[in-house]
C-alpha cells in the first residue's frame, strides 16, 4: 500500500470538500442496502467518529450509541466515493488497513469476531471507540491517514462540504439539521445582527466599505 498517495488524495479531497467543491449532495442512506466490504468498514469508521443511530433493524455498520443522525446519515461515504475526489480507487486499501488492525486489536484481546462481516464492523462500539483513539498516537505509522479521514467525516456531517450550505439545508442534509444551522435570509446570505458578546468589541471604522471589509 502507498500511504504517500493515500495521504495526499486524502489531503486534496479535504482541499477541495472545505472549498464547496462538490456540484451535487449525495443522497443520506436511509433503507437497507447491500453493502460491500469497504463501505461496511469505513461506514463504521465514521460512526465511530460521528456516531448515529441504527439506520434499520440489523444495522451492523451503524452501531447505534446514539439517537440522532451522524456522519453516515449525513451521507460521508458518498462522499469518500465521489467521482470527484480522488478517493474511490483508494478506499479498499485504507479499509482493508482498517480491518487489519481490528484483527491484531481483536487477537490480543480474545475477541471472537463474527464471520460474514468485516472485522471492524464485528466489534462492539466501545472496541471501536479504544481501536480508533489507539490509531492517533504519535508513533504510529499511519496516523496522518486516519487524521484526514477523520477530517472528512467532520465536513460531511458538520458543514455539509460536498455541497453548498444554503442547498444543504434546503435538501434537510442531517448533520447540518441536526445542528440546527441556521436557514440564510430570503437572498440567500447569513447575517448575524447580534454581537457575540452581546456588544461591539471595537468602533467601526469609518472607511469599512458596505461589505465589511478593512478601508
């Protein structure tokens, strides 16, 4: 496996999700479908990061410690696999690295791990949980990839990156919903008329331009 070029695909999916790169948002996953082995295993990835609840009964991706939609109903794995990005190729390598380490992690501990699904997905949530908080120390090899993955799973459920915002809530994308973002004026902009503090912090000065930018 190439981590350098998983690195720096993951990396310019990042550059491009943060500039709204993306023309359409994909669509939340909200019945049972057949899923491969790689979209099981990142699927669970994510859910791990952004948890959720149970997509339907059965889910075994989707763990459900949580009530509320997370980043797999936000729709993060259409993202990874956007013809876009320059992910899709890339995606069995990174899980089955995943996968991998949910075997070692499972054999050091006795787990049994049940057939017919992938490793990581066999383990329980909280497994899950310590496994991936063990991919970011220091001194592991691959901890810049599970770094930008984790970054992706962020901006698909917290700012809707794989589109634009206003369409995003227009669509009721659930991350952005869930977070209760607020809908922009009839023009289609967010203007925030209330200070953060509660007051100006500093006069305005006389030659901001209308925009709000410095004279």
């Amino acid at each position: 496996m190439d981590r350098r070029a998983i690195l720096k695909a993951l990396t310019a999916s990042v550059a491009v999700l943060a500039a709204g790169g993306l023309t359409a948002a994909p669509a939340a996953a909200a019945a049972h479908v057949a899923e491969d082995w790689t979209t099981q295993t990142l699927g669970a990835f994510a859910d791990t990061v952004v948890p959720g609840e149970h997509r339907f009964p059965g889910d075994q991706v989707c763990a459900g410690a949580v009530t509320g939609p997370g980043a797999v109903q936000a729709g993060v794995i259409d993202v990874m696999k956007s013809p876009q990005l320059p992910l899709a190729s890339l995606l069995p390598g990174i899980a089955a690295l995943l996968d991998a380490r949910a075997v070692a992690y499972a054999a050091a501990r006795l787990i049994w791990l049940p057939p017919g699904r992938p490793p990581f997905v066999g383990l329980s949530f909280a497994h899950r949980t310590d496994l991936v908080g063990g991919l970011f120390g220091s001194d592991d090899l691959d901890e810049p990839v599970w770094q930008v993955m984790s970054l992706i799973v962020g901006i698909a459920f917290d700012t809707a990156g794989q589109t634009d915002t206003a369409t995003a809530l227009a669509q009721g994308h659930p991350g952005l919903t869930w977070l209760r973002f607020p809908a922009p004026g009839p023009d289609g902009r967010w203007r925030f008329p209330d200070f953060s503090y509660g007051r100006p912090l500093a006069a305005l000065h006389p030659a901001t331009t209308p925009s709000g930018s410095p004279a």
